[in-house]
C-alpha cells in the first residue's frame, strides 16, 4: 500500500467517466466540502493480497495516527492508483478501501469514500503546516509477527538498529519531585502551587507523547525573523540557516566554545559517518535510545552520528592516558543527525539535522564523576541563565545509585534552588546511570531538553579506553557526558518560545542582545547621511557590535518599522542635528525608551552587557541595499 495525505481546507471531486470495466456503483456523481478534512489518496499493491486484513488494519492505524497528530475528524478516502507500479488486483484494492472505511467510522471518524474505478476531476486546498503532507507505504510481506495489543512497535529503516530504543519503551521507572531540602515527593500528590511551569512539564514526560498537531509558534518567528527555515531540497527536519540566522548559530557556538576552553577542554573534530560492523561502535548502538540515518557506501552501511560520542572514544581508545591529566576534557562543535519520527518533527525542538556542543569528561571513579558533575552543574546554570530563558530541570537516575549516593543527589537539587522532576529506574536500560535535564516548557505545554549530562559507566571498557594509575596499571575510567547549552537548534527553540511568551504577558519579544544577529541598525534620514553612518558602524564593528545601516530611499518612520520587524535592539535615527551635536537619537527594545546618547555611551552599554561573550562578525554585507530578502518582508 501507497498513500499520500493532505491535510486540507476543503476538498471536492467530480465523478468523468469510468476507468475500469466493473467500477463501482455510485448514485453520487460529486462531492463537496467546505470543513477542514484529512485526504488520503491510497494506492492498494499486490502485496496486500498476501495479508489483506492486516493490510487493512495497519492502513487504517496510519489514517487514525496522522488525524490524531493534526486533530482532525473528517476523512476522505480516496482510490489513486498512480501512487504505484505495481497494483493490486481492482476487486482487492477495493476491498481494502472498504475495510479502511469500516475500521475508520468504528472509531467515531466521519469518513467519505471516494468512488472505486472512476476517472475523476478534484479540487483540494492543503493547509501548508509541517503535517499537512506525507506519504506512507507498507509492505505486510516484510513485517515481523504483530506486536502485542497495547504495544506500540518501533519502525526501523533498513539496517536499523532500535534496540536501545525498544529497552527504554520497556523500562520502569517511577516520577517524583524532589525538593532543594531533600524531600521527595510522588509527582501525582506534590503541591505544584507556584511551579505551574514543572506541573505542565511533569505531565508531558510522564504522558511520554510527543506527536505533533500543530507548528510551534518558534516556527513563525524563525522564519519571519529570517533565522532559519526549511529546506524542501533536502529531508524533513533539515534546515538551512541565511546568514541573519547563520550569525546567530555562530555566536552561540563561539560563546559556548570559550566556556568549555575556561573549563579546560581540548577542542577535537571528528568524522560524520561510522562503520555499523565496528564492534564497539554496534554494542554501543544497542545502548543509545536513538533513531539513525543510514549511509550506504558501496556494500556497506554506515550511520551519520548523533552525538559526538563515537569519535571522541575511538580517539580517547588510541590515546596515552595519565591519572595526572584526569579529569580529561574533550570538546567538539558536532554537526548530527537522528531520524526522529515524521509524527514528532516540530521545528527546532525536535528536527532530525541539529549542531551539538558535546563534552565528554574522562573521569577515574564515582567520586571523581560527582566533583567534576558539581563543576558542570555551575557552567550549565552560567550557560542557561545567558539565554534568559524560564527552565525546569530533571534528573533521572537508577535505583541503585539514588540509595548509594543520596548525599549526592541532595547537593546537586540544592544548588538548582527549586523542585526538581526525579524519574527512577529500577534497572539500567541504557550506558548511564544518573542523567540531568534542562528543559524548556512552550507554548503549546511540550517541552525540550536544551543542557544535558550523564554518568557513562559502560563505555570506558567498550571501547577499551584506558588510563594509567599511580602505580602504573592501566584502568577503565567513567565518562561524563555533557552539553552544556543543548543543540543550537533547540537553543533558538528556547529562546524563540520564551519570547513568544513574553509577549502574551504584554511584554516586547527579543533576543538575548549577544546572539541577536544584528544589535545596532543605523537609520540615515537621507542619502546625505549614509557617509557618515558608516563611519559610526566602523567604530561599532571595532568595538565588536554588529550593525546594519539603512541604505535605502524610504521614509524614517518605514525604515523603523522595518528594524522593529526584525527585533532590532538598538535603532538609532542619525540626521544634520544627530552630526552637529555627535549625539544618536537611539530607541531602546528591550525598554521602548528613546534617548539621546554618544556613540561611545552606545559602545560602553551594549559592551558591558555581552562582555562575557566572544565578539562575532556580522556575515553579510552591513548596507541593507546590498542584502538580498530571503525569506522575509522588509
């Protein structure tokens, strides 16, 4: 089976003439809707005839899942069979149709079915948001036996590994909040009064859903904003960043670059691609809850990284490791992939192409791991608190280690300062034992993780990584696994959504001034002025500010308009009275104030607010006249 869905404002069809000798009856010639309907354009093939009530069945979970993810009622299904080469007999075809009727409407879905062996004319209006069109196939010849009732099954692509995927829908574990003075408490019977944020988070992880009905409103901003949007050349959850967004990314990578050198990292990059046959690379597989992208080369299969994992302890196994050098710090930039599932992709909280900061801390023993998890926990509320964004955060940790280290766990919930959500696992379904998560709760009460770290106890000896002790002997170490701001993507995810908050709460939406692409623009109220704007940008872009000069034969009022558009923090007016008295007439965002200051006071402020971040060019050209609309209206 072949299907194609749109999700449609409205949908109608006209019954020509018939395309095959024995079409089927109809008393209805056409057909015509103006409600929102989901549009399932479903080609039956021959191998539905070797299973045509599982066929049926699995088309029709399909049909179910996609309105569940887009929240819609009314289905259209509709025979096309262009969708394949290789068709199933008609009487079959139509008896699947059928089938999927049957099954739809006994889950209380107003459904119309379109007339079987017709050439027809129709008209559909696709709704144009993330879900709104996919494409389905199924071969029941190639499936495994049927899951259990109740049990949800993991699709795999070819050579696939989901193992470590199916062991944590399997694990059980147990929710708590525990409190910064070491009380614990189950999450169902915790008094969440002031801490409405943890209760809607709380409830996202125990519901354990995440499909999607409708984008994200960092969607819209993103793209209105000109920081990313999508790239139809390229699969689902790949993104292309212009270079208003392409500023952003690189000033959030160098200041978490120069966090991590503070910290004492040595800075790696590794491979994109890895062999599945290594042996230490498919054990740990097993082990990493997470869904890959497959690369065939040749005969071979290879899978494109999701962390940065693989290559820095196939580095740190080739390495002449002393105790003097623990703990070992390193540190890489990681451009990744994870091929999450098409109902659950949203934007930048969950894409499947994303750059990760990743950290990996070589650490002899449990007691190294906890001081070293302690110094982390400071550059971590250091890194969360610059995004000026709203967090809750989460530990999960197994059994054992919670009753061993109670001491510990206290700490580590007392210096985060408030409730925190504890998931317990009874056994370790995965390589780490103790594992903490920042998140970041949206406006549509789902939330993503942004700052992670684990306790890795496996995979020093998977991978036969070694250092040598005091008395000489080579040992196994522990490894910390940490990002410390999360992925790129989900910071702008995070920081797009907090201010999409903030303006409900009647407060201006912005960015953090050190990551927003553009912090000064500078409005010359004729061409007269240009001149001597960029030459106050020459000064800006010395003293590390980025600045864009409206070039253009517009009105001032347009041209502010078009800087608000965009955020812009500081826009500054610049005209014969601004030159002769050396002042900028300068509107503030974050305050809606507007004042007058001296270039050098302009310096002086944006400076110390962003003096604990790298200085980051502005990539484009700093005239407006000279940079081509990408994606948006100015």
């Amino acid at each position: 089976m072949r299907m194609l869905q749109i999700h449609s404002d409205g949908f109608s069809f006209e019954v020509k003439r018939k395309a095959i000798k024995n079409a089927e009856e109809t008393e209805s010639k056409n057909y015509s809707t103006d409600a929102s309907c989901l549009v399932n354009f479903i080609a039956s093939e021959a191998s539905d005839e070797t299973d045509l009530e599982r066929a049926s069945q699995l088309t029709a979970d399909m049909i179910d899942s996609a309105a569940q993810e887009v929240s819609e009622k009314n289905i259209v299904v509709y025979p096309w069979v262009h969708l394949t080469e290789r068709p199933s007999q008609p009487s079959v075809a139509l008896k699947l149709l059928k089938n999927v009727e049957r099954i739809l409407k006994e889950r209380d879905y107003t459904v119309y079915r379109v007339p079987f062996g017709w050439y027809k004319a129709f008209t559909i209006h696709c709704k144009g948001h993330p879900l709104a069109e996919r494409s389905k196939t199924l071969d029941v010849t190639t499936l495994k036996e049927k899951p259990k009732e109740g049990v949800r099954e993991q699709e795999a692509a070819p050579g696939e590994d989901l193992t470590a995927l199916k062991a944590e829908e399997k694990a059980s574990s147990r929710f708590y909040i525990m409190e910064p003075d070491g009380k614990l408490t189950d999450h169902d019977k915790f008094d969440y009064t002031g801490y409405e944020e943890l209760r809607i988070y709380v409830k996202y992880e125990t519901a354990k859903d995440r499909t999607v009905s409708e984008p994200p409103p960092h969607i819209e901003l993103m793209k209105n904003l000109e920081l990313v949007d999508y790239e139809p050349g390229s699969d689902a959850g790949n993104f292309r960043w212009p270079p208003r967004g392409f500023t952003l990314k690189r000033a959030i990578e160098e200041r978490v670059t120069a966090e991590m050198l503070d910290y004492g990292a040595h800075m790696v990059q590794t491979p994109l691609i890895y062999d599945y046959a290594h042996p230490a690379l498919k054990s740990y597989m097993q082990r990493f809850p997470s869904r890959q992208y497959i690369v065939r080369s040749g005969e071979q299969n290879y899978f494109a990284r999701f962390a940065a994992c693989f290559g820095q302890f196939l580095l740190a196994s080739q390495s002449l490791i002393s105790y003097k050098q623990l703990p070992l710090k390193l540190f890489e930039i990681a451009p990744s992939y994870r091929r999450e599932q098409s109902g659950e992709l949203a934007g930048m909280r969950r894409p499947r192409a994303f750059t990760m900061p990743d950290i990996h801390e070589i650490v002899s023993d449990f007691a190294m791991a906890k001081e070293s998890s302690m110094k982390q926990l400071r550059f971590i509320k250091k890194l969360m608190d610059e995004l000026e964004v709203d967090y809750e955060v989460a530990f999960r940790v197994l059994r054992s280690f919670l009753d061993e280290n109670r001491d510990f766990i206290n700490a580590v919930v007392k210096f985060i300062g408030k409730p925190v959500m504890l998931e317990v696992f009874e056994e370790r379904y995965a390589y780490f034992v103790f594992k903490g998560e920042w998140n970041v709760v949206d406006d549509q009460q789902k939330s993503a993780c942004l700052a992670t770290m684990q306790i890795d106890v496996e995979n020093g000896e998977r991978f036969n990584i070694v250092y040598v002790d005091e008395r000489g002997k080579e040992k196994h170490p522990l490894i910390m696994h940490t990002s410390p701001s999360g992925s790129v993507e989900r910071v702008l995810y995070g920081v797009l959504e907090q201010a999409h908050k903030d303006k409900k709460r009647g407060k201006k939406p912005k960015l953090p001034l050190w990551m927003t692409p553009v912090q000064v623009r500078l409005l010359p109220v004729d061409d007269g002025m240009i001149e001597y704007c960029m030459g106050i940008g020459e000064e800006l872009m010395k003293a590390g500010i980025r600045y864009e000069v409206d070039d253009r034969t517009l009105t001032v009022g347009k041209k502010v308009r078009a800087a608000e558009k965009l955020w812009i923090p500081y826009i500054c007016v610049v005209g014969e009275n601004e030159k002769a008295n050396g002042i900028l007439t300068v509107r503030k965002r974050e305050t809606g104030e507007q004042t007058e200051m001296k270039v050098s006071e302009l310096v002086k402020e944006i400076s110390t607010k962003t003096a604990f971040a790298p200085k980051q060019r502005l990539l484009m050209p700093s005239l407006i006249s000279k940079q081509p609309i990408f994606s948006r209206e100015v």
